[in-house]
C-alpha cells in the first residue's frame, strides 16, 4: 500500500511498507512480535521473529545465496535461507561490493529555464554576487598553535550586546596546520580554511597563526584574499604574544562594526540559496521519509537555479550509477566514479577497512544492515534532477542545480566541505537524533521518524515522520522543508543554531609528521 494510505493505528495491512513491487522484504513501521499478522503487496504471513520498527522482515523464502532487494536494488544475498516472516538483518545478510555496467548521458542535459515566477528570501548581497543569510565576524585559527587564542577573542565579545545586523563574533579552533606532508593535504586545508574566510555568510574575518606552522597566514593574504579590506592577517609572535593577539584583534573587530552594523537584509532571488544535503545518524526511515522529501526541496531549487549539493562519497557506494545515469554530461559521471576510486585507493592505505565500515552501530540499531542499504536511502537526498557537477572537498560551488562534493560521511567533516564551498543554507536528516551544527551557517534538523522529533524535540525543526505516520505526503513535507528554508535564509534561528552548536572540523586526509 501506498505511505499516504497508512493509518496511525497499527493494522495488519499498515504495519509494513514494501518500497518497490520487486523488493522482497519489507519495513515495518511499529515494532512487531513472532506471531503477528501482516499483509504487505498481495502477501499474508505471519511473523517469526520480534522485528524492531524500521526493520526488515521477509516476504517471500530467500534461498542461501539468493539476492535481497529493497528499493528495486540490491541489498546483499542471503548467508542461509530464509522463510517468510523472519526478521532479515545482519544476521542472514552478507555484504557484497556491486559491480555495476554504468549508463551514462548520450549527450549534454541543458540547464531548465529560468522560471516564470521566483520566490524571494531576505538575505546579504555580497560583492562577489553570492548570499549571505547570517553576517557573521569569524576568527580563523590557522593552526592548532593559535586555536585557544582565536576562541579567546571571540569569547572576548558580548554575544547578545552585538549591534544590530551583527550575528556574532564566532571562532574556528581546529587541531590542523601544523605536522602535516606538503602537497594535496596542505592544499586541501588552505581550501577549507580560505572557503570560511571569504564566506558570504561572514562579512569581516581575522586569519591567526602562531607564526612558525606549516600553514603560513601569508597564503591566504594579498592576492589569495577573499576581500582584503574586511580580512585581517595576524600571528602571535609577532604581536606580543596572546593577550597582544587578543588586543589587537579586538581593536581591527570593533572597527569593522560600524561597517557591518550597517548592511541590511534586502530581498533577493531564491536562486542565490546554495543548499546542503547531509545524513547523520541515519536509520532504516531514513530512505522512506525524510531523505526523499529533501529529495523533493532539492528539485524544488534546482528547477530555480539554485543549487543543492549532495555529499558524503562513502554514503553513494551502491547507489552511484543512479547518480551517473543522471549525470549532465558523460564528463561529469566519469569524474564521479574517479572520485569514488580515489577514495577506495585511500581506504586501501588503512588495513581492514573498506566502505562497508561505514554504517554505525546506531544505524544498524535502526534497521541499516549494510552500506548499500544505507547508501540507496542516503542519495534520495538528491531528488531526481540532473546531476550539474561533481566537486572536491571545500572546493567553492559555482554551477547551479544539483551537484555532489567529495567528503567523508562523518557528519562534521562533512558539514565543513560543504560549508567552505559555500553552502549558506544546510538541511540535515536524521533518525537517531545527530546533534550537530555549524558556526556561522543554519543548519535545519529534520527527523525520519516521530519517536526521534518528539523525543529530541529541542534539537529537531521538521518532523518528516509523519510520512510514515500516514499524516503527510513526500511532496508536503518537501514543500515544508524548502518554505522553512526560505524562513532561515532569512534570519529565522533553526534549534542548532539557538543551542549554539558549532562543530567545525576540517579533513586531514595525510599522516601526522
């Protein structure tokens, strides 16, 4: 039966969802008991197992070795055979890598129109053309080195006493910059660290190093500068140390305030929103709620000419030839699938690891058995439109409509590469409650199933739950979404940003010298 048929009352016909005709398992939507009646596409058995909600539970006798299917794709095969009725998870599913005949584009897909009608939201314009929905001060450690001072500056400022238009002085300590191999490590790091410099979200920025590191201040000075008027490079040595740090810093904000304190929010397209789409703590509703109602936001901006990354290429792994049949041109699936083998060729250097380490204990509480299943669940995040372009790490988004970033799917690493490419927006789904948030970017929370939202509900902005509930379709609760982002966009606070989260932790993809 269809999501938008289920009741909320548990029934034998509502408490499983078969997710394609093909599939043969299904999900159930409360948890069950051995001996429980259900009927799920056509099929009455009875179960054989206790099956947690969110689980997968057998529809039809799956020999040993036999193939296992949710969404119409593979899951994995089966270790021994399994009969109707029996709960289906880690226990009988082995993990095998796909390998799969890519279909790429024949052609060029051409970017939509321009629509007839734009929606609008009230944001920052900044001189290079992008958006800000905050204005921000940030202090940027260049190194482990000057961490500590960067958050004492910060902390040096009243947070609720700030002039008006001003949304806060905000600092990004990290461990990195120093002890690190030259070359694509240190590159990638300077990208990072430049990507929140020069951020349309921040409009004055101080760049502080200890002096000595191997990530120099000069690099992102002169000519690398984002806007030198607005960008202060400091060291402690050379400025007497940490309260001469503090100092002068101080001295260069305050300054900067009058200038920030007079920019206005003024209305502008909604194709200026560059959103991001990322998973935490995901769980077996995951890839029936939540994901694909961003899915449906996403369209929703890319038909604008807004753009929308998807990201975390450990979370693609099974599910990336339906992003290379989608992919703009042949150029851009390929590029794709080079990322994807760069990544196993740095998986490769670790021993025993591999893509399937990926999903959490968390994840498989929550009905996830493999990475393949949480993959197929995790790309709906990206809709159905064309696949623009593929970026690395942090590297700054310039294409409108939906484009994937190479990151780690642990969810701070993640959230940093998006937000140093220049993200302003960033809409995160979980199931089993991730807390987290960035400094200077909102971050809207929205939960896979009800039991997470109202038991989190401080932490969560939309309940996609309710799909699954039988209270709301995909499509509406995709709409909610891409509204709620519009509010955001303009000023409005989502609960990471009133709880005052502020992960930020760049990717050091080298060894520690």
């Amino acid at each position: 039966m269809s999501l938008v048929e289920i009741e909320k009352l548990p029934t034998a016909e509502n408490s499983a969802i078969q997710l394609h005709p093909s599939d043969n398992v299904a999900i159930l939507r409360v948890p069950v008991g051995p001996g429980t009646e259900l009927r799920v596409g056509g099929i009455t058995l009875t179960t054989k197992d206790p099956i947690p909600a969110g689980h997968k539970v057998c529809l039809k006798t799956i020999l040993s070795g036999d193939r296992i299917y949710r969404y119409g794709q593979i899951i994995g095969r089966s270790k021994h055979t399994i009969e109707p009725g029996q709960h289906i998870h880690t226990q009988n599913v082995a993990f095998e890598e796909q390998h799969f005949n890519y279909e790429f584009p024949s052609g060029e897909v051409p970017y939509p129109p321009a629509p007839a009608k734009m929606p609008t939201f009230m944001g920052y314009k900044r001189e290079d053309g992008r958006a800000g929905t905050r204005n921000y001060v940030a202090v940027v450690a260049a190194s482990n080195c000057a961490a500590h001072t960067a958050e004492l500056i910060a902390a040096s400022f009243d947070q609720s006493s700030l002039p008006p238009h001003v949304d806060g002085v905000i600092a990004f300590p990290h461990g990195e910059g120093c002890g690190h191999t030259i070359g694509p490590d240190t590159e990638q790091l300077r990208r990072t660290l430049a990507g929140v410099l020069g951020h349309p979200n921040v409009g004055a920025a101080i760049i502080l190093g200890l002096g000595c590191e191997v990530n120099q201040i000069d690099h992102y000075l002169g000519a690398n500068a984002p806007r030198t008027d607005r960008l202060m490079g400091m060291t402690l040595q050379n400025s007497g140390g940490t309260k001469g740090a503090i100092e002068a810093a101080r001295k260069f904000i305050l300054e900067q305030m009058e200038g920030l304190s007079a920019e206005h929010r003024t209305e502008l397209p909604a194709s200026l929103i560059t959103l991001g789409l990322n998973c935490g703590g995901s769980d077996s509703f995951s890839g029936i709620t939540a994901n694909p109602a961003l899915g449906h936001c996403s369209d929703l901006l890319a038909e604008l000419g807004a753009a929308s990354i998807l990201a975390e290429t450990t979370e693609i792994i099974g599910a990336e030839h339906l992003l290379v049949k989608r992919a703009r041109n042949r150029a851009t699936g390929e590029k794709l699938l080079r990322m994807i083998a760069e990544y196993k060729v740095y998986l490769n250097q670790f021993a025993n690891s591999n893509f399937n380490d990926n999903p959490s204990p968390g994840n498989k509480e929550g009905g996830l058995t493999n990475i393949l299943e949480k993959s197929l669940g995790a790309v709906a995040k990206g809709g159905t439109s064309t696949l623009n372009q593929v970026y690395e790490y942090a590297e700054r988004i310039t294409e409108p409509g939906f484009g994937f970033m190479n990151t780690p799917g642990y969810d701070p690493v993640s959230l940093t590469g998006l937000a140093a490419g220049g993200c302003n927006v960033i809409c995160f789904t979980t199931g089993r409650g991730s807390a987290i948030g960035f400094p200077t970017i909102p971050v809207v929370k929205v939960a896979t199933n009800s039991n997470t939202f109202r038991r989190m509900r401080d932490n969560m902005d939309i309940n996609a739950g309710r799909i699954s509930d039988g209270e709301a379709t995909v499509q509406q609760i995709g709409q909610d979404i891409f509204d709620m982002i519009l509010r955001v966009a303009s000023g409005e606070q989502t609960c990471a940003e009133r709880l005052g989260h502020q992960e930020f932790v760049p990717w050091r993809i080298g060894p520690v010298m």
